[in-house]
C-alpha cells in the first residue's frame, strides 16, 4: 500500500492572504464611509437652505385671507348691502387621498346638493391643490355640530368662518345694488387669481358687479403651523387684508320705498333724478326678487320660479326696457322746433281731428274728437294736440327729428353707471336703413312726432332727457354712487361734472315750453289738470299714453272700460318741482295703464311727496284740499343719522329689453 503524501500547512501563506483581504476590506469600508460623509455633506451643508425651507414649508403653511367686502349705503347712512358671519365647510385637495369616497361618506354628514358639488368640482380645476376650497357654503348650527363629531374621519376638511354678504331691504333694492355670487369657472377665467385668493363670492349684478373693483379689496395672508396632519397648531405671523371701499348713493330708501308701493304691484318703472348734478334718487324696476337667494346658491325651484314669471321680476324695466314714449316727447320735440328756428311760440297749427299729408289719402288722426281747434305751442304742448306735432315733425323732417332727440340722450346710453342698459330705438333713417330694405316714408316722421312708431325709449333714458331740461338744458350721467369711503376715513365724493354746455341757447324758449308743462298740470284743460292739487311746489309735467298695438283703422275706439283700455296702453307721465328751481326730476311707467296722467300721475306725485318728506319740506295736502301758496326753494340737505361717517346730500351737491310693441303705430298720443 503506497503511503500518502502528507500537505504541508503554508502558515505564511495564509497570513498574507489574510492581510491582503483585510486591507481590500477596510479601504472598501473607508470608501463607503467616505461616500457616506460626502453624501452627508452634500445634504446637510451643499443643499442645506433648500432642505431647510421643504422642512419648514411642511411645518409652516401660507393661508390667504380674504378682504371684507364694502358696504353700500343710501344717501343718508342707511344699510344697504352688510357683511355678516358665517361658516363654510372647506377642503384642501393634496390632503384627501380619494376625494369620491370623500365626497360621498360626507354626504351621510353634512347635506350636499348636486349644486354644491358642481361648483365644488369646477373650482377644483381652477385651483392649486394646497388652496382650500369651499364645499358648502352658509352651514347651519345643526350641520356645524354632526361635523365636528366625525371631524375624525375627514383630514383636509375643516369648518372655516367666513363674511357672507345679506342685502337686510331684500327686493326694494335689488335691482339697483344686485348681489353677489360664487365664484365658478367663468369668474377665473376673467378675474386675477392673486388677488381673489381665498374669496369665494364675486359681483353679479347691478352696483356688485360695476363697482367689483372698489368693493372687493385686496387680500391677505397668514403664515400657520401646522402638525402631521395638517391641522392648524398656532399662527405664526398675520399680514392683515384691505377692506373694500364702501359705496354711499345717491338714492334715498324712503322716495325708493315709496316708489315701489305706488306701483301697488303694477308692472312698471320709475326714475328720480337731480336736475342740479345728475344724481339718483330713485330707480324702480316692478315687480323685484329676493337677492338674497342668489348669494350662496339659489335653488332650482327658486330660479325656476323666477324664470317662468310672467312678470319677469329678475328683468330690470328702468334700465334695460324700452317701450314707444306717447306723447311724454312732445315738449321736446317743441323745443327743438324753437332751438332750430322752425317755429316761433305765437305760430299756430288748426286742429280738426286729423291730418293729413299733402298729396296721401291716408290721415292720422288727433286724440280728440274733432280737434282742438286753433292751438300754439303753449296749448299745443296742454292739450298734447296731435296736429301740432305731427306738423312739426314733418317740418323738421326726420334727420334734424333724430338729431335734435340724439342730443338729448335719446337712441344711446344715458352713462349711468350700471351695466347692461339698453340704449332703444331713435327713429332715424339710417336705423331704418339697417333693418328694412324700404326707404323711409313721410307718414313715419309725421308718428314719430308723437312718440310712436319705431320710438323706444328706458325710463331712465327719459327721466335723463326730462332732468336735461328741468336743469335748463345742462346735461349730467345719471349716477348711483355719489361717494366712497375707505376703512376710517371721510367719504371722498365722486366728480360728475356736466357732460356738455346747455342744449338750450335761448332762455326765452325754454320758458315757452315749460309754460305748457306748467298748463299741463295747472290749467284747465291740461291733460293732468288735478293730479296735483294741494302740492305745496307748482310742478310742470307731461302725460304720455302709447298705444301697444298697431291701429287698424282711423275709427275711434269707443269702449272706455279702463281695464280693457290698460291692456292696449302703456302709461307714462313725466314731471319736474319746483319749477322755478327744479331739485328734482321724476318719470313713472306703468306696462298695462288705461291714461297717462290717471295711472301715471299719482306715482310720480308719490315719489315727489317722498322726497318733500325726505328732506323735511312743507306737508303736501290731498287733492281735495285746497292747494298752498307754492313754496320757495330750500337747500336740499336730509338730516344725517347720528354717528353715521356718510357724506352728506348737502355736501355732494357741489358735485360738479326690447318692447314686444310693433313698429308702425300710426297713433297715441293720447294725453
């Protein structure tokens, strides 16, 4: 048996490997701890800012602070448009992992509309994911307090206290001030997203939506600190929003209040404005609708309600409804013949119950029965002659008509600053030539001298016109704003200076045309003789009834039951006082009035009585009372609630929807 060959144990070779192997690990070991120390560095020293300010932006969050909306006051200081607290449910996008299942466990809790989550959802696009979005607005006390038992189960979603805006006199003034409403997609769009952050509720009509500028204010911020869950642990720094400019107008709530209950629900409209300085003091739209309903959502019942309204109560008739004016444009249709030299005040017209164009065989016919007989411009203007006017205006022929009523404001918008008037129809040939493919014809100058026709005018496009002549021809905008106010200061008055010298560059004939608005409400015969006996200041006014529907035939109608004669009638009636210093100028429409003075008249006497009380002159007496000596001027300046930082009347003074009508009426100038 062979013998094995014994190995030798190689004990240095062993101990070299060992050393080599050792060395290899302890320089890979000083690689990985220098590797390590680089990369420590590299965090900690290299990147430290920017790792410092990720560290403190989980810890330490912006919050945007919405400004306080400005109030809107009436010319004396009373409440219009107020602020007040309430809670809003918000959520913060980044912090919900599944918003559906959100949503929807939610629901159980707190009640949510398909309204609710539409907005919700489109303003989700709209916004940043760390923004916090509102969910519902205006939570009640019940909603508050389920909430807030299972606040558990809802990271990201909080209660947050917030102003919503309540309009304390409802429908009285809605369709002036208007009301705000949540912000939707439309709104970013169109609006800075710096400057609306944290605001949940824009202007959307009337004085909210022209004035958005001064009454939204610029935000605010404040830094918070906030835990691993993201609620709010204190709040670390506060840079405090500006508040909205406050709104004081022209308006007085108690001449607006007694407007409104005039109409005794009668669709219709009225303007009141000041002669001296363009101011409003009046702007009726009947019937009117809650603002309130619309600030935080209003219900599709609501709305629904709204929209199939007959009466249209979300229309606003002063500013955007224009209808034929009847005979309201014959004094000024009088003065332009006098301005143009076209008539002298001793020129007379015969009146024999119609007239007729030379050389047609068709004639239009006087509102009289026979006529008037022989009339000038005084009685012309008294007894609203047809004949006279219709002379006149084919006289003038249609391009000085046009130009002359241009002037007056009539055909355009009056300025006022409110959006969305409707500018009407001022006959004209070149509006003609734009709709028809006829010329114009002889007979529609000869209706348009008495407001028929083509004619469409806003009430407050005559209440401008007629103010424009009760001011002897000094134009102003109409203005609803006369003042605005920041935070702790004195209302700063707004400039409304003329908007052009006097339209009238011969004294002598607006003297001549307001002796027939004078003989209109004074003397007898006038179309509106006792409508305002025992008024206290002598007032000059004209009635205005234009016909609704084209005339067939020149026969006259016979029926004089007033409710059928209300339903082929729109009533106007315009009037001015005192007439030798006009302070106010006033204009009522009634949609559905049997005679203008009738129906009209007593609106307009019951704004002007307002007003007297308003600002504390002579008590007007009944009409069956006799009448006082009229009373002279008194500046016009209302007592000022106590305390109340308003700028006073007295103060401000020194500031410098298509009718349905047809087109054709050949008649109406019914007194």
């Amino acid at each position: 048996m062979a013998l094995r060959r014994r190995s030798i144990k190689d004990t240095r070779g062993e101990a070299t490997l060992f050393r080599v192997r050792a060395l290899v690990g302890f320089a890979l070991i000083l690689m990985g701890l220098g590797v390590l120390v680089a990369r420590y560095h590299y965090l900690q020293v290299q990147r430290h800012d920017e790792f410092a300010l990720r560290s403190e932006n989980n810890r330490v969050k912006p919050r945007a602070i919405p400004p306080a909306r400005g109030l809107i006051f009436d010319r004396n200081g009373v409440l219009l448009a107020d602020n007040v607290p309430a809670f809003r449910l918000e959520v913060v996008p980044e912090q919900i992992k599944d918003m559906p299942a959100m949503l929807a466990a939610i629901r159980e809790v707190v009640p949510l509309d398909d309204g609710d989550i539409d907005a919700f959802k489109k303003q989700l696009k709209q916004n940043r994911r760390f923004d916090s979005v509102p969910l519902k607005l205006h939570l009640t006390e019940d909603e508050i307090d389920r909430f807030a038992i299972s606040r558990w189960r809802f990271p990201g979603v909080d209660v947050v206290p917030y102003l919503t805006r309540r309009y304390p006199y409802g429908a009285l003034f809605a369709h002036v001030v208007g009301y705000v409403g949540r912000i939707d997609a439309d709104d970013m769009a169109r609006l800075d997203a710096d400057r609306y952050k944290g605001t949940s509720h824009v202007g959307r009509s009337g004085l909210e939506r022209s004035y958005e500028d001064m009454l939204h204010g610029e935000p605010g911020y404040e830094l918070v600190e906030v835990n691993a869950d993201g609620r709010v642990q204190r709040v670390l720094e506060t840079h405090a929003p500006t508040p909205g400019k406050n709104l004081y107008l022209s308006i007085d709530a108690r001449v607006q209040k007694a407007a409104t209950d005039a109409f005794q629900g009668r669709p219709g409209s009225a303007v009141a404005i000041d002669p001296r300085n363009g101011q409003v003091m009046a702007m009726v739209s009947v019937p009117s609708y809650d603002p309130n309903l619309f600030v935080n959502g209003i219900s599709k019942a609501d709305y629904t309600g709204y929209m199939t309204a007959e009466d249209t109560p979300l229309l606003n008739r002063a500013l955007k409804s224009a209808y034929p004016p009847g005979s309201t444009v014959k004094p000024f249709l009088a003065l332009g013949g006098l301005e143009l030299g076209l008539r002298r005040p001793e020129d007379t017209v015969l009146s024999t119950g119609e007239f007729c164009i030379p050389g047609q065989q068709r004639c239009y016919r006087d509102d009289t029965r026979g006529g008037n007989g022989t009339v000038n411009m005084v009685r012309a203007i008294q007894l609203s002659t047809n004949t006279y006017f219709y002379r006149l205006a084919l006289d003038m022929g249609i391009d000085r008509l046009a130009g002359w009523m241009g002037s007056l404001g009539f055909g355009k918008k009056t300025g006022i600053d409110l959006l969305g008037e409707s500018e009407g129809i001022l006959p004209s040939r070149e509006w003609k030539a734009t709709r028809s493919k006829y010329p114009w014809f002889q007979g529609e100058t000869v209706i348009a001298g008495i407001g028929q026709g083509y004619w469409n005018v806003t009430a407050l496009q005559l209440a401008h016109a007629t103010a424009t002549f009760a001011g002897h021809g000094t134009p102003y905008a109409p203005r609803l704003v006369m003042a605005t106010q920041q935070v702790k200061e004195r209302p700063v008055p707004l400039p409304n200076p003329a908007t052009g010298p006097s339209l009238i560059h011969k004294p002598h004939d607006w003297d001549v045309v307001n002796q027939g608005m004078l003989a209109v409400v004074n003397e007898v015969g006038g179309t509106a003789k006792g409508q305002f006996t025992g008024f206290p200041y002598l007032v000059a006014g004209k009635s205005g009834t234009a016909e609704r529907f084209s005339r067939r035939s020149n026969d006259y109608d016979t029926n004089k039951n007033t409710s059928y004669l209300a339903t082929r009638h729109r009533a106007w009636f315009i009037a001015y006082t005192p007439v030798e210093s006009p302070r106010i100028a006033v204009v009522a429409m009634l949609e559905a009035g049997a005679w203008g003075a009738q129906d009209a008249g007593p609106i307009v006497r019951k704004i002007m009585e307002a007003w007297i009380a308003s600002t504390g002159g002579p008590v007007p007496a009944k009409n069956n009372e006799a009448a006082p000596s009229p009373a002279s001027s008194a500046p016009y300046a209302p007592e000022v609630p106590e305390d109340t930082p308003v700028a006073t009347p007295a103060d401000m003074s020194a500031m410098p929807a298509e009718s349905t009508s047809t087109p054709g009426n050949d008649d109406g100038g019914n007194p």
